[in-house]
C-alpha cells in the first residue's frame, strides 16, 4: 500500500499540474526568457585569501546542513551568478507582479521572500536588510494566506504531517485560522515566516494559488535574495509548476561583477535533448528525501582511475555514502577518506608545481599552488564515471580555483578532516558543488528521474 506521504505528493502533483493547465490556454509564446545571473558584487582578487577563507567556511557550513539536516512551452529564465557561488533568477509574484532576485538552490525544497518592511536579518553577512527588496502582500490583489485546513499545510521537514489547526476547537470546518508558521534550517542560518497562496507571473503565462513562503525574520543568512528551492519534493518551484525538467548552464565563475548571464530553462516537453549523456538519480535514503542522489562507479584523476571503497559511491540504508548534485555548494564536499585518496593523487600528477602550504594553512584548502614562473599550467581533469557508462569530465581550469593576478591556485573541495572523528560520516560522501559544473549544460529530467548533461560553452 502506498504510504501516506506518497499520496500526499501524487496528488499535489496532479493539483500542479491542473492549475498549469488551467493557466495555459491561452496563447503562450515558445519561450520566455528571463535573465540566471551570478552573486558577485565585487572583484576580491586583490585578496584572494580571505575570499578563499569566506567560501571555505562557507562551503564547510552548508555540507554540514546538508549531511545532517533532516506538453507545453519552455520557459527561459535567466540565471546569474555571485560572490557567495550562487545564482540567481528574478521571479514575479502577486498582482500587479513584484519582480524579486531568487537564489536558486537544488539542495534546498521550499521558495520564500522577504516580505515585510520589518524583516530583520539577525548576524547576517550583508548590510541592512531593510534597504533590500521585498514582496509585500498588501500591494497584491491575489495574496492569500495558506489555511490550516489546506492539505498543503504540512510540515516542511516532514511533508507527510499535516500541522492542522491547533487553535481550533475540535474538527470544526469553519475554522479560519492561518497554517501554523515555518522555521527553515540553512547551514549555520535559519529563516522562519508564514505561508501565502499567491500568483508567480511569467510573460505570457500565470502559475495561480503557487505556495510561497512569506519570511518575517532570518539569521545568519549569506544572501540578501529570496529563495528558490529546486528540490525533490512537493514545495519546490519545478514541483508545484508542474515541469518535466528544467536546465541550467553555469558561467564561469570570473570573481568580479559580471552583466553575463546564462538561461534556466523550465520545460513541460517530453522530447530527450540531443547530444546528452545521462545519469539516473537514485532513491533518496531514509534522512534525506530532498536531495539528487547519482550512482557514481568510479573516479578519476587524469587517466588515473581511482580505488574508492564502494560504500562511499552509493548511499546505504543508514543514509550514509553516495553523491549529491548542488547549485547552491559552491565548492564541493568529499567525505575524508575520499578526499585523501584523491588529494594524494592530484599532489602526485601535479608535483612539478610548488606548493603554498601557507596559503594552504590560512585558507583551509588543500592542495593550494603557486604558479610564479610557470608560462603554461596543466591541472588534469576531474572525471566522475556514473552507473550506466556516462562520465562527467571536469576540466582542471574549471574546478580549480584559480587567481591570475597572484599567480595562486587551490583545489575547491572542502572535507571534515580534523573536525570528525567518525571514519564514515552520515549523510553524503561526495557533493558536486556549482564550481564543478560550470560550463556544463545540466538538466534535471524530473520524469524520467534522470540527469543530463555535456560540456559547452555558457
């Protein structure tokens, strides 16, 4: 029989996807572009450093979050990056449409904004929070605050508890009272607000009653942009649109504030793209139904193919082992026995070079180099072989962090050695953060629960 939450999703599905057909009678252009942009706000690389050092500690936050935390058009969005390694995508909610900067992250599963006068940020790293953007509620003439009888009033961790009316007396159907509020768990940070029923309006195409969260108070945030969760669950923005799959192609990241921008394609066709190479997502284990998980069989350095104990390829039972795919890690995460293994190997076929191990030391990166005097440099490609034959070949000038100017470089990977004494640590071993995809064309094929991807120029 199936459980409950299976239920819960099926038809939250099917509600999606009558609402989408609902809103798409009328004539929709072919495409609809909208601008997927980088976070950058300035150059850093005059202290590459403490750039080094923020994105560190940033990543090392998030893969701790992560591990432990519980036929239609095609519609283009565009996709920017940022100084934190994010991008972003505006999105229009209300009526009239209240334009707003969303950082779309993969490893995250609800969309929420801003949206009083009297959002506070508390120990977050950007400036006042009252000087940024907001989606009021009160300038929208289709705003609508989620009822506790709604079947979508569930808990955001737990998507198969219904939070119901607490403040009601007993099962009376005239209850009025608002879905209990949300609190939302980011690597260090947290975000807590209400949720609203609410328009999101595409040129030539509305999504109506699309639930969105109204955040009132955050801590410890990296980001002043709304949220846009792309996740594997019933609350992210793929979901409740109903899509097939959708797609990015990630700039590469050039430290400096750049007007480039590449798409975000949301997709309702059931056509394969041409010309990719296919990977299957695997089933979520128990602690973690919200990620992408791939089958990865081996990996390699160069033409190195590396010995790494299986149990860390494929995620277990127990929720331990296995990779993830994340827009919003900027750097990526291995586990420490797999970090060592392909340290040691990246150190031998790049052992012409000399070492920074102080920058290694204040950055918390390693393998960090200094390239003065090297007219040409070599990096070997990082290549992930997955279940089914397809291999992802990251080029050594994509996934290294690199700064010209100082002549330095250091491997993007961050590990918890020397923070954890556990040999296997839960959650996944391996997550390939957005440094390592960048000029890759990546599509989430959400039917066919499957990822695509091959490399070109964004």
């Amino acid at each position: 029989m199936a459980s409950f939450t299976t239920l819960l999703f099926s038809v939250f599905t099917l509600f999606s996807r009558l609402v989408l057909a609902s809103s798409s009678k009328n004539n929709i252009p072919a495409t609809i572009t909208i601008p997927l942009k980088p976070t950058f706000t300035k150059n850093p690389s005059t202290e590459p450093l403490l750039f080094l050092q923020h994105l560190a500690t940033a990543s090392m936050s998030r893969s701790h979050h992560l591990k432990h935390g519980k036929a239609s058009p095609l519609i283009q969005t565009s996709l920017f990056p940022h100084s934190y390694g994010g991008h972003t995508i505006p999105l229009s909610f209300g009526t009239p449409p209240q334009k707003l900067s969303f950082l779309v992250d993969t490893g995250s599963h609800v969309v929420w904004a801003p949206c009083t006068t009297h959002y506070t940020c508390t120990n977050c790293s950007f400036s006042n929070p009252k000087k940024f953007p907001i989606f009021n509620p009160e300038l929208s003439s289709s705003d609508k605050i989620l009822g506790c009888r709604d079947p979508k009033c569930v808990d955001t961790s737990s998507p198969d508890v219904h939070l119901g009316c607490p403040r009601c007396n007993g099962n009376s159907k005239k209850c009025s009272h608002a879905c209990p509020q949300y609190s939302l768990q980011y690597a260090i940070g947290a975000a807590s607000g209400f949720f609203l029923l609410e328009n999101i309006d595409f040129p030539g195409k509305t999504i109506h009653k699309f639930l969105v969260g109204c955040t009132t108070s955050a801590e410890r945030q990296p980001y002043s942009d709304a949220l846009a969760g792309f996740g594997r669950t019933m609350f992210s923005l793929p979901m409740q649109m109903g899509v097939k799959k959708f797609a990015y192609c990630l700039n590469s990241h050039d430290y400096d504030d750049t007007r480039n921008s590449s798409k975000l394609i949301l997709d309702y066709s059931d056509g394969e793209t041409e010309g990719l190479s296919y990977a299957s997502f695997l089933k979520n284990p128990p602690d973690f139904p919200f990620y992408y998980y791939l089958g990865v069989k081996d990996i390699k350095i160069g033409n190195k193919l590396l010995r790494i104990p299986s149990k860390y390829l494929t995620p277990g039972s127990d929720s331990r082992g296995g990779l993830m795919i994340d827009s919003g890690f900027a750097y990526g995460y291995m586990t420490q026995p797999v970090f060592k293994i392909v340290t040691n190997e990246l150190k031998k076929q790049m052992s012409k070079y000399r070492r920074s191990l102080e920058l290694e030391t204040q950055s918390g990166l390693t393998p960090c180099y200094n390239f003065t005097g090297h007219k040409s440099i070599k990096i070997p490609d990082l290549i992930y072989q997955f279940t089914g034959g397809a291999n992802m070949v990251v080029p050594g000038m994509n996934y290294f962090v690199l700064f010209p100017e100082a002549s330095v470089a250091c491997f993007p990977v961050t590990t918890d050695a020397g923070t954890n004494t556990l040999e296997f640590t839960p959650g996944p071993s391996i997550i390939l953060g957005n440094y390592q995809q960048v000029d890759h064309y990546v599509e989430f094929d959400l039917k066919n629960e499957r990822l695509g991807f091959v490399q070109q120029t964004c």
